[in-house]
C-alpha cells in the first residue's frame, strides 16, 4: 500500500548562533494510507514539534517531508496554505470552531472555500453528521455544544474535504472521561469504516491504546515502536503504560 507521509532525517532547530536547541533529531517515518498512528513520549520530546512541521505550520530546519506523493520541502506559503486546506485536516484540544457560526456553518466552512457545489455541500454534511452523531446539533452555535459535541463538530469539519491526512492534537486534553471514549471510538469508526489516515498526538495512554501503532519519542528521534496488531484495546493500554514508564513519559489513567 502507497504511503501517505513520508519523513527522511527530518530535523528542527531552535535558537541562534549562541545557543541551539534540537527539538527533532533525524526523524525518519513512514505512515501508510488507512493507518491510525499516535505519537506518545515525555514533555518535551519532539511530539507537538513533529506534528506542527508535518502540518507545514513551522518550517523543518533539515531533511524531506512527502504526503500525499507532494514534497512539501521548499513550498512556497501561498501553495503550502492551499495544500493545508485541500489536503490536510486539523483536530485540536480547543476546538477551534468559530463562536459565531452554527455547527453547520463550521463544518461547511472549508467546502465553502473550496467553492463547492451548494449540492455536494448538502450531500457531505448529511452523511458526516449520520456518521458522527450530529444530526440534531447542526443549528446549534459551539457556546450551546458540550465538550465532546463541538469535538464531533470539528471532527467533521476535518473530514469535510475528504484529507489525504487527519493531525490531531491531544483531541481529548479538554474532555472528561465519557466524552473523551465517545471520541476516540469516532476515531476508530472513522478509520475503520471511512478508511481515514490519522496521525494524533497524545498524553494518554487510553487514548493511545485506539491507534493501530504508537511511536515513542524521546530526546526529538523515534526511541520505540508498538504495533497493536492482535493485541486487545486493553492489552494495548498495559503496553503503552509500561513503554511510557521505561521512556519516562506521562502515564495518565
């Protein structure tokens, strides 16, 4: 199967001349299309860094970035926004959406910008809201939303555009207990039955435990790699928890 991202010696750098700090070290990566990978390690370790360079929003400092068969090394900023919108879908701790928008004016807003058809936009929304559960939320603004509902909400903004790619960032760093299952179960739905690719950044080995393979950084590089394959959810978790305990990482319940 083709991959969808592909990194080679991908570095990052911050600092100047006098001090240097390496946030990536020499990242190598490759992530198949329909793969559900999380990205797991201790505060600092190079996770956030790595998924901001992969979603072109900070410059890497070295190496080559490929997704979707598009090198995104050297992009000039007006063909790096439209690739951002067009070919990648963001989900993020704090929602993002736009207070003064219904939830079915935040969903549409990337179709919109693409100019697609006021048909295909219907045809869309009606199938992503059967799918994530929000048939009844659409006319609701974010303020009259819980938590997990404007995260379904941006869930569904992500997939509007049909994304080679979906990054997600501690989705469910803001949500209780109950929700944050509601959620990852959409993940694995989404994955499973719409054969998306995502690749999330996550504190939480419970969160964790739903992707197909979990990376551990460490120190900016790649230190291990755990494939569920036909580990249950639940031994999933106790892998997890002992990886995290080895590298130093958070071990949230």
């Amino acid at each position: 199967m083709a991959n969808i991202l592909t990194l080679r010696r991908v570095t990052k750098y911050y600092g100047n001349s006098t001090s240097v700090v390496k946030a990536l070290n020499e990242v190598d990566l490759e992530m198949e299309k329909g793969e559900f990978v999380a990205i797991m390690g201790p505060s600092g370790s190079g996770k956030s860094t790595l998924l901001s360079v992969i979603a072109t929003i900070e410059p890497s400092s070295g190496g080559t970035i490929t997704i979707d068969g598009k090198s995104i090394s050297g992009m000039k900023e007006k063909e790096m926004a439209a690739f951002r919108r067009d070919r990648l879908g963001f989900v993020f701790q704090d929602y993002n959406l736009l207070d003064t928008m219904t939830a079915e004016e935040n969903i549409l807003l990337p179709l919109h910008l693409q100019k697609r058809s006021e048909e295909e936009k219907e045809r869309i929304l009606s199938s992503l809201a059967s799918t994530l559960s929000l048939e009844n939320k659409l006319k609701k603004y974010p303020r009259e939303l819980s938590g997990g509902e404007r995260q379904r909400t941006a869930l569904a903004r992500a997939l509007s555009t049909s994304p080679a790619l979906i990054l997600a960032d501690e989705p469910t760093g803001a949500l209780d207990s109950r929700n944050t299952r509601i959620i990852m179960e959409m993940f694995r739905k989404i994955n499973r039955e719409m054969g998306s690719t995502i690749l999330m950044v996550t504190h939480d080995a419970y969160v964790g435990s739903f992707a197909s393979r979990v990376l551990f950084l460490k120190d900016g590089g790649i230190w291990n790699m755990l494939y569920k394959g036909d580990r249950s959810r639940e031994e999933m978790y106790r892998e997890i928890l002992s990886s995290l305990s080895a590298i130093g990482g958070e071990e949230d319940d």
